[in-house]
C-alpha cells in the first residue's frame, strides 16, 4: 500500500508539521489503497513563505526557461502516462480506458497550448504613449477538486507558472497522489525550487488558511459553489484575487428543425457528455431540453444511450461513500418531486463493494424540481421540454449556473442565435468542441475568471500602465 509522508515546500520534501494520517479509499472497491500525512496551518505558513521568497527575491525565471520547463513538464507526464492513469483509477474510479485517454489525455492538451501561448505571448504592449506591462501577480494558492484530479491542477499550475506566479498546490483530500506524480513530474522537468509546493489536507484547515494568508495574492479554485463562496469571504479580507471554476447544470437544446438522424445524434452526444466521468464532471450535459413534440423519441433514445453505459466497465464507480449518498438523495428528492423515471434505479441499494451506481434518466423534469436546478455530480441526465425557440432559452437559464451548454439545429444560424442568448461561459454548437485555445469559465454562480490559453494566462498577471512625462 502507497504511503506519502511528506510535503513539497522551497523545492524539498519534507516533514509536514501536522501530524493526521488520512486513510485513502479505492472507489471501485470500498478498500484503503494508501495513506497520506496530512499538512497543517503552521505547514501552510511554510510554504506560502517559500513561494514569497521566490517571488519577491527569487531569480527571474526567464519566459524561454519557463516554455521549455512546460514542454518538458508535458514530456515527463506522457511518458508516465499509464503511471497517471492508474493513480487516478485508484484515486477516484475511473476505468483505466477514460483514465488514459481523457484523465490524462486532456491535461496534456491543456498543457501544450500554455506553452504556445506563453511562446508567443506580448507581456508588454504600447497603449497611446503609455506603456501596458503584464506581470506576475506573485504568491498563487490552487485549490483543486478530485474529479478530474491532474487536469484541475495542472489548468491552473501550468498557467500560473507560464505566468511567472510560484504556486502553493492544495489537491482534493481524496486525490493527492496524482498530486505528487505532478510534483515529481515537474521536479524532473526542471521547474525550479521555491516554484511549487504541494500540501495535501482538509479545505476547511489548508484551504482556509491559503484564502485568508496575507502572503497570498491570488486564490485559483475549483470546486462546488459552496466552498466558492466561502473562499471569497476569507480572501475578502486582504482584497486577494480570486478565480473560481464552480458547478454547473448545463443543458443541451435540441432545436425543433433536426430530421430524426441529426435528433438521435444530438441525443446520444448530449446524454454521453451528461454521464462522462459517471457525470462527475462540472460541465456536463445533465438538462436534455428537447421539443415536447419529441418527448417520447428524446425518452428512448436517452434510455438507449444510458444502457450503453454499464458500471464497472465503461461506467466507473462515484468517486466516495459520500458522493454515492449524495446522488442517491438527489435521485429521492426527484421521485418525490414528481420526476419521471425513464431509465435505471432511482432508489438503488449501496452495493457491497465499492460506489458504483448505474444511469438514471429522468423525465419531464421543471425548473421548480431541485433536479431541474441542483447539481447532482452524478450520473443522472433530467429531461426537459420547450415549446420553441424563446421557451428553450428561458429553461436554459432557469438555474443559477452557467458554465457550459449544447444547441443544436438544422439551420446554424438560428442555433448561433440561441447561443447568444444562453447566460453560459461556454456553449457549443452541434456537437463538442475541445479547443483548448477557447475560454472555459462561468456565467453566474459558476464562477469568476477563465481558464486555458490566453484568457487563462491572463488571470495570473497584474496590469501596469506605465506613463511617459506629459508633453509639453
Ligand atoms: P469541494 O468544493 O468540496 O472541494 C474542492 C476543493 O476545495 C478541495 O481541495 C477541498 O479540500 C477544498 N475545500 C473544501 N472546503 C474548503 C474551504 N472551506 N476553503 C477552501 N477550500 C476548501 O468540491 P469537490 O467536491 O472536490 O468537487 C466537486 C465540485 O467541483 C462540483 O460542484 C463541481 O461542479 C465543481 N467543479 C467545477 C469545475 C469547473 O471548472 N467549473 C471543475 C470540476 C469540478
């Protein structure tokens, strides 16, 4: 069984100053897989000062040091590809195949387009007379979640480092072995002491502590809207940045004007996207909001594609005890709201062995139902019908996120026209999009900010005007 006992601080591993063991557990099997000694606020301290140092008296880390350090970074991760990809099965269920291709095939992606952008990127732009300079924030604390645990921590690592920021990486309690791989990763890749330390513990301890730090000038997290909120107030009091990736209960609007193949396609699409990651997933698909002409066609093709996925083998397990209860109380409170069940158990018995819980489709689900406007984080997909165009959009926006969304039509101009009208910090039209150059952030409470490429790039720099003497 893997043991982890140290913390990454000034380019060291050392001793943390907490001294709690944290049993990890292997969702597919309900059994402890590892063990990490957990760091502390006296740990946070440490390291929040190893990164002050590096920012405020550190040599400068070239930009041409920092692109190659990147590639690099990118090359140490694919070669330990497989190395990654159990970590995570392990960490948090996912079957080795999404592992592979999605875990640790996405962040890579991610990864290589902050090189290129870092490589061809104007820190300094002339303004008028003026000039505009870009720099480092300073001190970042990432606070990432455990369901995509390499792509959440490396979205933000790899921009805050491209940015010049030293980093103070917080992993989701349960998934911070991935963490340490990306340590040993970037180690490897020549990131230099002081750049990156890694503090695996409790969000209400560390989380807390890196929010409130006056040492800390920007809070990058990931997460549910709840602790998003709680983060803004413990940075509010030293005015810190701060950028949140939050949650979501995105949907996908199917047009009245698809033909029967474009519909189907649109429903399989949408309702893979809704279950991807058993719909642990922040964006996905999980409102299918269809014509009410087309219910019944929406209800077996849905049906359909959820049988698809079979828990176990391509559908892995929830990531914890405590988020196999939560779904399955989203699922009660939906039966008893009046939601129809279409497809799967929505009163499932906690298995004997690991999280797993098969799909559930649910129909003829309102705005008024929790299921129509609370995130599950489950691999439950709700049913929705609109009478055109405007009443589509109205149901779009009928909750308090907006992180991402699906339109799709037979004509592309009026399904760009719903798109604009979609409160969303992303939608896609007529399929899914993986540009990794485009933003990704949300609308409302989804969040603040935007990560990936430039736009990602950009939230770890400060703006400076400097100004020539008047003329004259
Ligand atoms: P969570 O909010 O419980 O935890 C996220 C991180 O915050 C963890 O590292 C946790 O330890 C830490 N944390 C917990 N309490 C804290 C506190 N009081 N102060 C500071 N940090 C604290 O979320 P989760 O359960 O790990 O992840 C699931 C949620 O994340 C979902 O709501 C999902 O939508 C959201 N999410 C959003 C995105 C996105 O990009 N928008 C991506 C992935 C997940």
């Amino acid at each position: 069984m893997e043991t982890r006992d140290r913390i990454h601080i000034d380019g060291e591993w050392v001793e943390p100053h907490g001294e709690e063991r944290l049993e990890l557990v292997d969702p597919r099997t309900g059994e402890v897989h590892a063990t990490v000694r957990l760091a502390d606020a006296t740990d946070v301290d440490r390291a929040v000062a190893g990164a002050r140092r590096v920012a405020d008296h550190g040599p400068a880390w070239p930009v041409a040091a920092r692109v190659a350090a990147l590639r690099a970074l990118h090359d140490r991760i694919s070669e330990r590809a497989d190395l990654f990809a159990d970590t995570m099965s392990a960490e948090m269920g996912s079957p080795a195949a999404f592992a592979r291709q999605v875990q640790v095939g996405m962040p890579l992606a991610t990864l290589a387009t902050t090189a290129d952008v870092l490589e061809g990127y104007a820190f300094d732009e002339p303004l008028g007379d003026s000039t505009i300079a870009r720099e480092p924030i300073g001190v970042v604390a990432a606070i990432t979640p455990w369901n995509f645990p390499l792509h959440q921590a490396l979205a933000k690592v790899g921009a805050a480092l491209a940015a010049g920021c030293p980093v103070v990486l917080k992993p989701a309690e349960t998934t911070p072995l991935t963490a340490y791989l990306l340590v040993e990763a970037a180690r490897d890749a020549g990131v230099p002491a002081g750049w990156l330390q890694l503090l695996p513990g409790r969000g209400s301890v560390l989380g807390s502590a890196l929010a409130q730090h006056p040492d800390v000038d920007m809070v990058s997290f990931t997460g549910s809207t709840a602790v998003g909120r709680s983060i803004q107030r413990d940075a509010a009091g030293t005015i810190k940045r701060v950028a949140l990736e939050l949650g979501g209960k995105s949907p996908s609007v199917l047009l009245d004007d698809l033909d029967d193949e474009a519909f189907a396609r649109a429903v399989r699409t949408s309702v893979g996207f809704g279950l991807m990651n058993t719909g642990q997933t922040c964006a996905a698909w999980t409102r299918l909001v269809v014509p009410e002409e087309r219910y019944d066609d929406a209800v077996a093709l849905a049906s359909e594609t959820a049988r698809a996925f079979v828990p176990g083998e391509n559908l892995g397990p929830l990531a914890s005890e405590v988020q196999w209860d939560r779904v399955a109380g989203h699922l009660a409170r939906a039966v008893e709201e009046g939601a129809e069940v279409v497809h799967g158990d929505p009163a499932p018995a906690r298995p004997e062995r690991g999280f797993h819980l098969g799909p559930v489709v649910l129909g003829r689900v309102t705005p008024e139902m929790a299921i129509g406007r609370e995130e599950v984080f489950g691999p439950v997909v709700a049913i929705q019908t609109h009478g055109g165009d405007d009443d589509a959009v109205r149901l779009a926006n009928a909750t308090d996120y907006g992180l991402s969304a699906g339109v799709f039509g037979a004509d592309p101009d009026r399904a760009f026209a719903v798109a604009r009208r979609i409160r969303s910090g992303t939608v896609h039209v007529n399929g899914i999009n993986g540009n990794k150059l485009a933003p990704f952030g949300g609308y409302k409470q989804s969040g603040l900010g935007r990560e990936y490429g430039r736009f990602g790039l950009e939230e770890f720099l400060e703006i400076k005007s400097i100004q020539p003497p008047p003329r004259g």
